[in-house]
C-alpha cells in the first residue's frame, strides 16, 4: 500500500518541520522576529502556499482524468468482448472451443485483476494464476497465452459461405482490437508520477510548514489547526498516489463492466 505509505511520510515530514521551527523561534535573535521580518517570511509563504495549491490540484486534475480514462477503456474493452463472443455465436458451432476459451480468459482475467473480490462462479477458468509482482502491473503471461490461443483458432476456421467469410472477418477485426485494448489497459495501470516531482512538491511543503513554525504562536488551537492542515495535505497526497495506480489501493476501476461481459459470454 505504498499510497498510505507516501501519505504518512509526508504527514510526518510537515509535523516534523512545524515541530522544528516551532523550536528554532525561541533561538532566534530579536532582529529576527521583527515585523518587517515577519512580514517577509509571510509574503514567501504566501508565494509557496500558491505554488503548492496550484501544483496539488493539477495533480489530481491529471490523476483523476487518468483515472476516469482507464475506467472508460475498461468499459470500451469488456464491450469489444462482448462483440467479439457474439460474432463467434453467430459463426456456429465450430466457435465452441474458442468460446470457451474466450470465457476461461475473461474469468480468469476477473480474479487475477481483482483478487480480492469474489471470485467469478465456476470452475471453468484457471485460479491459481500468479499476482501481479508489482501493485501497478496487470501483465500476466498466461492470460495473455490463453486470449492468443483463441486467436489462434479464430484464424484457423474455414468460412463455407460469404456470410461466414464476413463474420470471420469480423471476429478477426474485433479480436485484434481486444488485444490492442487489454495492452493499453496494461500500460494504464503503471504510475504517471514522476517521483522527483513528488519530492519536489514534498521540499515545497516541508519549507512551508517550517515557516508556519516560525511565526505559530504557542497554543492547543494552533497546533491543532497546523495538524489538521498537514492531514489535509497528506490526504490530498493519498488520493493523488492511489488514482494514479487505478488497479491497486482502495480507489480502484469497478470489475463490473468485465463481469457483465462473463455473464453475457454464459448466456
């Protein structure tokens, strides 16, 4: 869960800074805590403040898009199956094999994407397929193997007729569409973000809690005040990690669309 991971980390980092500057004022000689003082560090804060709002809502402008364009491929990829199982109904009964494939590898693909819902219905798929090694990974050779191979059978059928020429073409066309669809599902699911530009962004928030340190008077409201803006950062920091990865962490893409696609292949 390296979302919550980031989240407490910068949590940390910001009460850690308030904590320091909250210690440094004391030792500060009296030049430096006069009001034009004072007022400069304000007037910096206030630039860093904005730098910081600007860039956090950028980024989770950014991640949530990404987000909702993964989700909207998931739904455009599970649709494409459909079409494809419906043009191999259509063919006739020599689509059988290949529709059982079709079926094992989308319920196979459910249960290795989504592990920890349940488990689609029946005993007709492989489960003992490996997790992805990485949280932001859905690659699986043998998902990948099992989709192959009912291509391969697909291109291996005899048409007897123009219309089951077209319909050939057809699978073939939604077949090779599928394929294109589950690997820019694949490339969707890795991190965007680049991590020096986290750190970055981390660098700008520690300064800017140091300064609320510097000039916080010594109370319980301001302190509790100060908490509560360094869990609203963190949180903020959670949601942008944890979007950005939209097939791991608690916000993931509904497995919906891909089941309704399993129960249309069943029918």
């Amino acid at each position: 869960m390296h979302e919550i991971g980031s989240a407490l980390l910068v949590f940390v980092l910001l009460l850690t800074a308030t904590l320091i500057g909250v210690i440094v004022r004391p030792l500060l000689p009296e030049e430096h805590k006069k009001h034009e003082t004072v007022q400069l560090v304000q007037l910096v804060i206030g630039m860093l403040v904005t730098f910081a709002a600007l860039v956090l809502g950028l980024m989770t402008a950014s991640a949530k898009s990404s987000f909702d364009t993964a989700s909207n491929d998931l739904r455009a990829y599970a649709a494409t199956l459909i079409e494809l199982d419906t043009t191999l109904r259509e063919y006739g009964g020599d689509t059988d094999s290949t529709r059982r494939l079709l079926r094992a590898y989308t319920a196979a693909a459910i249960a290795n994407t989504w592990p920890s819902e349940t488990l689609p219905s029946g005993d007709d798929y492989p489960k003992d397929l490996p997790a992805p090694t990485q949280p932001d990974r859905l690659e699986n050779t043998r998902l990948g193997d099992m989709l192959n191979l009912a291509g391969v059978e697909m291109r291996r059928l005899s048409a007897h007729d123009s219309l089951h020429q077209t319909l050939r073409d057809n699978g073939n066309a939604l077949f090779a569409r599928a394929v294109d669809a589950r690997w820019k599902l694949i490339e969707e699911a890795h991190s965007s973000i680049s991590k020096p530009f986290l750190l970055t962004l981390a660098f700008w928030l520690v300064v800017i809690f140091l300064s609320f340190g510097l000039i916080t008077p010594r109370n319980a409201l301001a302190l509790v005040t100060i908490t509560l803006g360094a869990v609203s950062i963190a949180s903020a920091i959670y949601v942008i990690v944890d979007l950005d990865t939209p097939f791991s962490g608690p916000i993931i893409i509904s497995s919906q669309p891909m089941r309704d696609a399993l129960a249309h292949m069943r029918r």
